[in-house]
C-alpha cells in the first residue's frame, strides 16, 4: 500500500540493470512500465501503476540508442504528467547531445538546448545528471539541474585499486579536461600533466600526434582522466604518447563508457593496464570481451540523490567526504 507523495521509481528500455539495483537500494519497487514500438517504429508506452500525486523519477540514460531512449522519456514524463503526477524527476546518468552544447562552427546546432527545452516542455520538474559534458548545460534549463560526479567514486578507486598512486601523475588528454584532472590531483596531493592534441602538418589530412605541455611522466603513474570515450582515439594517441615518453605504466579512467565506434580488442592491444568506466552506460556486452574493461557501479550515488532530493536534503554531501568514504562497486 503506498502513501501519497512515496518515490515511484520508472524506466525505459535504455539501461534497466542501473534502474533495478537503484530500486533495490532504495527497497523500493520498481513501476512495471511497458515500452514497445508499433511497426511505424513509433513509441508506445504504458504505466500500470496509479502515479497519482506521488514523487516520480524517471531513470533513462543516453545510451546508444540515443535518440529512442530520449523519445521514451519525453513520451514517460509526459504520460506522468497528464497521470497527475505531483514532481517529475529525470535522472539521466549519461546526458544524450551533451557534446553538441556550443555553437563551434557556422550553422552548427546546439542540440543540447533543444534537449533541455523537451524535457521541459514534456513536464519535467528536476534534473539529475552525471558528468556533463560540458557544466553550461544546466543554464540552459528554466528547471533546477543537479550535476552528480563520479569524481569521488575515482579518487576512491585509485587510492584502493591502483598501486604506487601516490607517486602517480593524472593526465587529461587535452585542455577542456584541465579543471577535472586539477581538482582530482589537488585531492590526491600528486602531479598533474595536461596534453596537447593537434596535426602533425597543416593539411587536416595529416595525422594527429600529441605533445605534453605541461608536467613530466617519466617513471611515474600516469592516470589519464576523461568524460568520454566513443571511438577512443584519443584513448589511443594519449596512451600511446604517454609510453613513449616514459610512463611507468598507464591507467584510464572515464566517466561514461559510450564506446560505440571502439573494438574492444583495441583496447587490449593499448599499452594501458586498464580502462575504468562507470555503468552510466550498459558496459556487459563490451566487459565479455575486454578483459581490460573495469565497471564502477554508480547506483550507490544516484539511489542516494533520489533518496536525498524526496526528502529535501542537501545533495552536496554526494560531491566529497560520502563518496569517498564508501567502498568502491566494481561490476
């Protein structure tokens, strides 16, 4: 029997593992939704629950059915919507157009605002988020944005899982990834390194190269850090210049796995001893054949952003000392 304004946790068809431990976490089950296409391909959704004046959460991330995953949470928070529902959250661990958040060359779309503007125009009350890819997202909503980090849960994995970090060196493989290798460096009280990324020539159809600008990795661990990883070639140059310039070993550390365009036996074949992705993304299907592949778990922090945002309680313990302190899930 459920009181009014109880969390009701739903899910799409993008990532329900993530959805399921969440629900556990939070002893709550979880709404049987049902999600299918007509031959049309159009999307038919179907709540079998009353959501009636109760607190929603909708669990869907960007996965790499992109554009049917964010179709079937619009049609999700509008169905909840017009159910009555009294605030609408959506938790999306994996941000889908985050890279498209700027204007960078002529008649180029900023796709990420127009995201933001259909989920806010679907219903959508609150946002909860991982990693963006880019921090002025949460400007382009009218609604309140809560950008989680998985930056705690990393610190804590390199100092139980990663050996000889204290003589390690944390990397970015180029500019934009300068603040998030700063602060994790600052909290580790070691080194940072940041690289840079351009073409060997002036024609673009040189091959790209890349060159540490700043810090030296000679005989130390380097700990590359980055938001992203899809084709993963900025995986493999950045590895491959950080063993050439001495690097006594190298270790990756990525937030959301979408390796959509990358074969895994690539990553094998890299000189790195691992590659650390959270399950922001679905990561079984590439785990199986990478033996290199680590999984962070990250439910422990989205159930307790859940559990926090119900009850009315500050989120900001999630940024420092509480993820750190617990112990790391690896998948």
């Amino acid at each position: 029997m459920y009181h009014n304004n109880s969390i009701r946790i739903l899910t799409g068809n993008s990532h329900p593992e993530l959805a399921q431990a969440v629900a556990e976490r939070l002893n709550v089950p979880l709404v049987p939704v049902t999600v299918k296409k007509f031959s049309n391909s159009e999307i038919n959704v179907k709540i079998s629950e009353s959501v009636r004046d109760e607190d929603v959460f909708i669990i869907q991330s960007g996965c790499s059915d992109a554009n049917d995953n964010l179709m079937e949470l619009l049609i999700l928070i509008s169905a909840c919507r017009t159910a009555s529902a009294r605030r609408i959250t959506a938790v999306i661990p994996c941000f889908p157009y985050a890279r498209a958040d700027k204007k960078d060359k002529s008649r180029a779309p900023i796709t990420a605002k127009l995201v933001a503007n259909m989920l806010t125009v679907a219903g959508c009350d609150h946002v909860i988020t991982m990693d963006l890819h880019a921090s002025q997202i949460q400007g382009f909503f009218d609604i309140p944005v809560d950008n989680l980090f998985s930056e705690p849960l990393m610190i804590s994995y390199i100092k139980r899982s990663i050996p000889g970090w204290k003589d390690c060196i944390i990397v970015s493989p180029d500019a934009g990834g300068a603040k998030r290798v700063t602060a994790i460096a600052d909290k580790l009280g070691v080194e940072f390194a940041l690289i840079h990324r351009a073409r060997a020539g002036k024609s673009l159809d040189s091959p790209e190269k890349m060159d540490i600008l700043v810090g030296d990795v000679k005989d130390k661990v380097a700990i590359l850090v980055d938001d992203m990883i899809d084709t993963g070639k900025t995986l493999t140059l950045a590895a491959r210049t950080l063993s050439e310039k001495g690097a006594k070993s190298v270790h990756a550390l990525v937030s959301h796995g979408l390796l959509s365009e990358t074969n895994p036996s690539l990553i094998q074949e890299l000189p790195i001893e691992q590659l650390v992705v959270t399950n922001t993304i679905p990561q079984k299907q590439h785990a199986s054949s990478c033996k290199k592949l680590v999984t962070i778990d990250i439910s422990p922090t989205i159930a307790e952003s859940i559990r926090r945002t119900h009850n009315g309680e500050s989120i900001s313990l999630l940024f420092g000392e509480w993820a750190e302190s617990g112990n790391v899930q690896v998948l």
